[in-house]
C-alpha cells in the first residue's frame, strides 16, 4: 500500500469512526432538565467534541492497523 492509499484510507475510516463514536455518552435537555425554549427537547447538551475526535481517532488507528497488517501479510489486495 503506497502513501496516498495509507492516508485516504485512515481519512475514510477516521470519518466512519467519528460517526460511530459521536452518539456515546450523549445526553439530551430533556434528560438534564434543561430545556432552552425554542429548541428540541431531543438536542444534546453538552458533546464534548475534542473528546469524540480522540476516541476516533484511536478507533479509526486500530482499524487502519488492521487492514495495513492484512495488505502487508497479502491476505487482501488493495
């Protein structure tokens, strides 16, 4: 796997894994008792964003350890 195909590779699964990891720990305005008018009861108070890039970022690195360990052992073609 040559270097642009390990960076848009790590790119796609890091995006994934953002997805993946943004709804963990995620509490609405409803569940605090917190409710701003003119909003929904459903919108989330406080996302930690900072927090949800790191855990991607370690669960997109161990993914893409994975899939680099299977192009590098010729178990899968890229």
């Amino acid at each position: 796997m040559d270097i642009f195909t390990s960076i848009a590779s790590y790119l796609i699964i890091w995006w994934i894994s953002l997805f993946l990891v943004l709804p963990i720990g995620v509490t609405t305005q409803q569940e605090d008792g917190n409710v701003v008018k003119g909003s929904v009861k459903s919108a989330p108070t406080n996302i930690n964003f900072k927090k949800k890039m790191i855990m991607a970022s370690i669960v997109a690195f161990v993914i893409w350890s994975v899939l680099l360990a299977l192009v590098l052992f010729k178990i899968i073609k890229l």
